[in-house]
C-alpha cells in the first residue's frame, strides 16, 4: 500500500493472477493462502468502514494529526540538545509517531473506502432516475400523442358544413313531395333522421344551384345582346364626335370676335373635374377671383390628361372594392399576394428605388397660375400635389418686361428669394406635414428639402390656398382639404404675391443703379435731401452671409436677431477724398414692410464703427430708425433704399466736416454744410438731421 492510504494491492493481486494465467504449473499453496488472507482483510475493513461512524473518525483523524505535530516538535527541541539522554527520548518518541503514523493511514484506508461505497450507491440511484425520467417522458409522449389525436377528431369538419343551406322551415315549404318524404318530421331526434334530413336538404341545394346555373346562362346571352346594342349606339356616337368638332372649329372666328374662349373654358373645366380635392378647390377660388376682380391673373391647367383619367378611375375601382362583397376581397387578396411574389423576383435595390419614386409620386395635372403686373413682367407659379406625401409644391417662374442688366440685383429675382417668408417663418424649406421626414425616412431618404428643386416647394400658403390646414388643431381637418380654408387664403395671398412681386421689381431697379454708382432720382423727396452731396458709392456688390458676420459692426444686429441668414446682404463702398466708408446692407426678404438695415465702418484717422464712435452709431441711428420720413408720396415703395442710401451719402458728408478739426482737414473737408453747432450735449452729437423747409438746414435730433 502506498503513503496516501490508497491501496495499491488490488491491481498487483490482478498482475499476478494474469502471471499465473501464463504459466501452466499450478500455483502453489502458499498463494492461495496469502490471496485468501488478503480478500478477508479487504472484507473485514470493508465491514469496519461501514460501521464505523465517519464524525468520529473525522475528531479521531483530526487528534492524531495534532498529536504527531506535537512529537514532531518534541524530536526537533530533542535534538538541539543532543544528550545521550535525548537521543534515547528521540528513539521513544520515534516509535510512538509512527504508531500515530500507521493509525493515519488507517483512518485514511477507511474514508476511502466510505467514499467508493457514497459513490457506488449514487451509481446506483442515478440508473434508476434515468430510467424513471425515460419512462415519464415516455407517458407524455403518449399523452400528447392521444391529445393531438382528440383534437383533429373535435375539428373535424364535413364538406356540407361549409355550404350555407337554406332554413328547415324554408326547405319544408318550397321543396318538392319526393325529398319531403325522404325527410324526417322535425319532431325527431334520432341521429339517423338527423342525417336523412341533411341529406335531403343538400339535394335540394344541389336542384336550386342547377336553376341557378341554368339561369345565369341565360342573363349571360341576354347581357351578350345588351352589350351588341351598346355598341352599335358607341359607334354612332363615335362617328357624331368629328362632326361635332368641326362645328366646334368653326365657331372659333366667332368666339374671337366676341372676346370669349368658350370652347378653351370648357376643356379647363372638364380637366378640373380630373383634379385631386385641393387643386381643384385652388382652380375654383382662383378662377373666381380673377373673373370677379382681378383680370389680370391667368389660370390655367396644365398636364397629362389621359394619365390624370386612369388614376381617376383607379380611385374609383378603388373606392368600389372597398364596398364589394367578401368573394370580391378575397380575389383582390389573391391579386396582390401575386404581385407580392412578383415583386420578390426583383432584386432589393429595385424594390427600394420603386417605393421611392412611388412616395414622391405628382399628379399628372397641375394648376398655373400668372400674376401679370401692367408693365408686361409676369410671375408664373405651378402648382403640383404630391399623392403619397399629401402635402402642395409650388414651382416659380419670372418673365421680365425688361432684361436686368446688373450682376447683384438679378439675384433678388429669383424665385426663392421672392417667395421666401411671404408669410413671417414661412421659408418653404421643410414640409408642413410633420408625417412626410419619417414618410421620407422610411425609405432611406433625406429630409424634404433635398427635394424641393425636384418637387417644388412645400409653403404654408400654398397648402392653405389648396384647402389644406396642417396647424389646425383638429387632426382629423388637416388631413382632407376644405373649401372654406381656400376660400379665406385665396385673395390674401394673390394679393400678397403681386405686392412682393412690384416690390421686389422696385427693389432690383435701385440696386442695379446703385451697381452703376448712380443713386436713382426722387422727385418725391427733393425737399428732403440737400442739393449737393459729396460722398460717392465707388462699389457695390453682394456678399455672403460669413463675410457680413465677420465684421464687428453686424454683431449687433445679428444677436438682436435684425438679420438674419434668409436676408440679401451686400457691401457698399464710399468715397469722400482720402476717408472711406463701408456700409453692409442687409435688406429682408419681406422688404418693404422691413427696411434694409445698414451698418457703417470708416476709415479715416484709424478704422472706426458703432461699436467704438457715437457719431458713427448717430448715423447708422438716422439711416435705420427714422427711415418713416422717407416714405412719401404713393411710390416710396420704389425709392426707400434709394433715399437711404442718399441720407447715408450726406451723413458721411457731415460727419466728415463736424469732426474736421486742424487746419489740414479743413481744407480737405471744408464746410459746406449749414448748421449751427458742430456738436451738441453730451454725446456730443453731429447735425444729422436736415430741415429742408428752414432753407436746408441741418441740426441735432
């Protein structure tokens, strides 16, 4: 047996009988003997591990070992001493460690052999759980089995369950006598005349169904003659058309004549019918206006008429469906799960591309309308309604009655800069459906106003002119379009359009002189301005929105919110011998309601701006907030930058000889101006303000 207490005598008891399988002399006695003592002591010990009790042993084992420890440590203090006394104590001691030693393995042979006897009978108990396991899985397997099994009997259905067979009462009276009498009375219960009954009754079903076939035949051959009849009155008709057009043809001289297009009228009025509910609502709105006050405004409808009729009929095919009977839905229903398994032969990417052109999706009419001004220029606006996204695009186009010769003054023609913020925040850059980003968003694409050069767009009046109202309150409102929203917004914005339309001609008038560096006369306002000024414009030209909000002097403005990116900016160079001045000019897109604002740097002894010189804050002062005293006369609508930029002209001017103190700067800027003191309070303000009554005058505020 080894150290550990494992015993290693049962494998060499194994070699040994293999050896003595090998050898053909008998084993001897001894052997025997020896194999027989062996297996009684394994048995004995065997016998002795079980009925021990394992704590004891576990206290017992746990003792020795404290008591070896302790001779241990009497043998090491022994031998320090090295007596002769000592060594006789070592030997002692020695002897009794190793009976402590021999108990060890004792205890240990015996935990063994308890936990080889645990693990066996753990065997054991693990076999038969298996087995019990198998054995229930085996029953629910069964029972699952005979569960299934009682269901398909419970749903089972016969083929004449499905046959929707006409009432017992019914089927008493109308039947024939031979079917009667194969029938039961209703008083029965019994399952067999339950069963002749049902069999009688589908006898029954199967005669009417025949009449019933034998019937549809003959309304299929009388529809046969109704529809030959249909057609020889289509082709007289048909052949009535041509003649009816040529005596349409021939009343054109006529109409000419008389100053009417009734034959034209009538073609737009067939197209508005082909219109979806808000285009057509706009038309009709429109339509009136312009015959009741407004001759100047064309409406027309423009499109593919054969395209707009087949979506029209699809809607109503559509609208039919939806009131067919359950047979008809089940057909439509097999229809599209077709189309579906058509449509996954196509590759994914088609799909997406499809589901995106089918979301951004025009109808194939559109409404124009043609604002004409009496000086020949006309604005031309197309409006178009998206199907999926639901929501009014409007394209703009401008007809000048005269070309537009400056570089800087054509951009304020545009058509977005004459449509944006018609209405205050109504920029038409994102959709008023709040459902059209995930719409958009669904399919992979970008928000709405990647779209707009494509589609057009999406302003707020032009939905409101279309009946359609996305900032009502009520969500059920903003989804169809109403006769009384376009009814209210058509005149107000027709007129709203011609408005920023003439001012927006007046505007580009005065810029493109200003380009030549020629301030346009003002008959007007001779009274307001001196005679002689001797600031000049030598530049102006338009800039972008980070250079005008690079400098110092719009700071202001822009934290105030004055300007804004949406405005048209430009930077106006002047001159006035060796001092220069820059005026930024930043003029809304909603100009004349709103002035253009002006912010002024001067170069002249150091660079100088509102934020650091009063005189200068003065004059943009005189320019930006008292811009009233220019509005005179019936056309101050064509001339207020043109007068603003002439007061800044004479400001600079008085600026220049007020603050003029050597000698030297006397002569360059000598005074010509007449006012009484150079600076007045304790602003020390300069005589900005002119009194054109008082024999030009100029004074303090």
């Amino acid at each position: 047996m080894k150290e550990n207490g494992t015993d290693n005598s049962e494998p060499l008891l194994k070699k040994r009988r293999k050896a003595s399988q090998l050898n053909t002399t008998p084993p001897t006695p001894t052997k025997v003997v020896v194999e027989d003592v062996y297996k009684s002591v394994c048995e004995w010990e065997e016998n002795e591990a079980a009925a021990r009790d394992p704590d004891k042993d576990r206290k017992l084992f746990s003792e020795t070992c404290n008591s070896f420890r302790n001779y241990m440590e009497e043998i090491a203090a022994l031998k320090k001493k090295g007596t002769p006394e000592a060594k006789a104590a070592i030997n002692v001691k020695c002897s009794e460690a190793c009976l402590l030693f021999v108990m060890l393995r004792k205890l240990n042979r015996l935990n063994k052999l308890r936990l080889k006897h645990s693990r066996e009978e753990l065997q054991k108990v693990k076999g038969q759980v298996d087995s019990q396991h198998l054995q229930l899985q085996n029953l629910l397997y069964e029972v699952l089995h005979l569960q299934k099994e009682v269901n398909k009997c419970l749903q089972f259905k016969s083929q004449d369950e499905n046959i929707d067979l006409v009432p017992i009462e019914e089927f008493m009276r109308d039947a024939p006598e031979a079917l009667k009498a194969s029938a039961p009375s209703k008083k029965s219960s019994k399952e067999h005349d339950a069963h002749q009954l049902q069999k009688a009754r589908l006898e029954w079903e199967l005669t009417q169904r025949r009449e019933l076939a034998e019937m549809c035949k003959q309304m299929h051959s009388q529809k046969e003659t109704v529809a030959k009849d249909i057609e020889k009155q289509q082709q007289h008709l048909d052949n009535l058309a041509p003649m009816l057009r040529n005596i349409l043809q021939a009343t054109k001289p006529v109409e000419e004549s008389l100053g009417e297009k009734v034959l034209e009228t009538r073609m737009q009025h067939q197209l508005a019918y082909l219109l979806p509910a808000c285009l057509f609502f706009l038309y009709v709105q429109a339509d009136a206006q312009q015959q009741a006050s407004d001759p100047l405004l064309v409406v027309t409808i423009d499109g593919d008429e054969d395209e707009a009729r087949r979506l029209k009929d699809k809607s109503d095919e559509g609208n039919q469906e939806e009131e067919s009977d359950s047979d008809q839905e089940q057909e439509v229903e097999s229809n599209e799960k077709s189309k579906r398994h058509h449509r996954k032969r196509n590759s994914k990417v088609d799909r997406q591309e499809e589901r995106r052109k089918r979301l951004l999706a025009k109808h194939p009419l559109t409404v124009n309308l043609t604002i004409n001004l009496k000086d020949g220029s006309n604005m031309k606006l197309v409006f178009s309604y998206l199907l999926n996204l639901g929501v009014v695009t409007v394209k703009c186009s401008i007809q000048m009655s005269q070309p537009i010769t400056g570089l800087f003054a054509s951009q304020l023609m545009t058509p977005e800069n004459i449509l944006c913020s018609l209405y205050p925040g109504d920029t038409g850059k994102e959709s008023p459906n709040v459902a059209n980003d995930y719409q958009l968003q669904n399919v992979g694409l970008g928000p709405f106003s990647d779209f707009i050069s494509d589609l057009g767009a999406p302003y707020i009046w032009a939905q409101r002119v279309s009946g359609l109202d996305f900032i009502s309150q009520n969500p059920e409102s903003s989804k169809k379009a109403r006769i009384e929203v376009s009814k209210a917004s058509v005149p107000s914005v027709i007129k709203s359009l011609r408005q920023r339309f003439k001012s927006r001609l007046a505007l580009c008038k005065q810029v493109q002189s200003l380009e030549t560096g020629i301030v346009p006369p003002m008959p007007s306002l001779h009274d307001q301005f001196p005679t002689k000024i001797n600031s000049q414009i030598s530049d102006l030209k338009q800039i972008s929105w980070d250079e005008y909000r690079s400098h110092k002097s719009t700071q202001w403005l822009i934290n105030q919110q004055q300007v804004i990116e949406l405005d048209s900016v430009y930077r106006m160079s002047i001159s006035h011998g060796p001092a220069k001045a820059l005026a930024l000019i930043a003029i809304k897109s909603n100009y004349p309601e709103s002035p253009p604002m002006f912010s002024m740097e001067v170069n002249w002894k150091g660079h100088h701006s509102a934020v650091d010189c009063d005189a200068i804050r003065d004059m943009e002062c005189e320019v930006n907030v008292y811009y009233k005293e220019l509005m005179a006369g019936p056309n101050w609508v064509e001339t207020l930058l043109a007068a603003q930029v002439t007061r800044l002209l004479y400001c600079f001017d008085i600026y220049l000889e007020a603050s003029s103190v050597s000698d030297e700067d006397k002569k360059i800027y000598p005074r010509e101006k007449v006012y009484f003191q150079a600076s007045r309070g304790r602003a020390r303000a300069l005589p900005y303000k002119y009194l054109g009554y008082g024999g030009g005058v100029f004074t303090q505020r």
